[in-house]
C-alpha cells in the first residue's frame, strides 16, 4: 500500500463517460486505447444533475455488448468522482476522446482538478477521428427523436439502433 491508497497500475486505464448511448466515437476511443493499454475499463458514471436516455444498468448492458469482441476490455459504472473510482480499482490512468478545441478546454480543467486529487492518476487524450469529431450523445438522441432512424447507423453501434430507436418511441 502506498499511505494507505491502493498502488495504481500504469497498464489499466478507465475510460470515463455516461455514454449515453455509446457512439461509433466511443467505440473508436475504446479501440484505440486497448492497444495501448493491458486492460481498458469503459468506466460508466452516474451523474444525477443529466438526464439519461437509458438507465445505468440499460448503458452497461448495451456497452458489454458492444465491447464482448475485446479480450482486454470490460465495462463497469461508478459513482462519485471519476478518479476516485479509478484509484479504487488500482488503475493508473483515466482515458479520454477529444473531439474538439470546446471538448479540449473543458478536459484539461478536469485533468488539472484530478492530478491535484490524486497526482498518480494519468490522464491521456487521443483525439477523435475525423469521422466522429461532430457526433456526440445528444446528437444522437435528436436524430432517433426526429424520425433519424435509419440514419443511426452511421453513428452508433448497430446492437445499439434498436433500443435507441425504442427509448425515443420511433419503433
């Protein structure tokens, strides 16, 4: 033990978000970080102050889904602060997308605020690929909501379309 925290493990990374539903950008990040980290954990958080489209338990479900074909990935969600569960879980760095100059302002504060909570958490940014730097969750829920439908799949995953569709009540 290291003054009482758990020792972090540099090769375990946490990849945060509500993923809400999760995006081909999601999708791609996770792709990503497998290669560079041993084990990925798709860390979904619950946040009380956002409306969620799916509850906690529906996101983990359709995210395990998503991610089965990785050996080294696995999904979990979480309360509180992000870095509090990533070093409970003895991982040693958060994973994050950035999508644009607004999404890079935005986590550098949050990465500045969680050295400050605990300086052995590393943060790493992998920028999105182009083809997903506009798409975003709220995105997705207007086209679903907006009879988008068939469009959906150029967005998200395709285990995903049906239960979108679903929620926003266009099945």
């Amino acid at each position: 033990m290291d003054g009482g925290k758990k020792i972090v493990n540099p090769r375990i990374a946490v990849f945060t978000g509500m993923f809400d539903p999760m995006t081909l950008g999601h999708l791609d990040v996770i792709k990503r970080g497998r290669r560079i980290f041993d084990e990925l954990i798709v860390g979904i958080g619950v946040n009380p102050n956002k409306q969620a489209m799916f509850s906690v338990d529906e996101r983990v479900a359709l995210a395990r889904q998503v991610v089965a074909q990785f050996d080294n990935v696995r999904v979990e969600s979480f309360e509180g602060l992000a870095v509090h569960y990533v070093r409970s879980i003895g991982a040693g760095a958060i994973l994050r997308g950035v999508r644009t100059l607004s999404d890079m302002e935005y986590e550098f504060a949050m990465s500045l605020t969680n050295a400050r909570l605990d300086p052995a958490i590393e943060t790493v940014f992998l920028m999105a690929d182009g083809e997903y730097s506009h798409v975003s969750s709220s995105l997705i829920r207007q086209i679903a909501e907006f009879g988008g439908g068939e469009s959906l799949g150029l967005f998200v995953p395709e285990i995903c379309i049906g239960p979108i569709l679903a929620k926003a009540g266009q099945r």
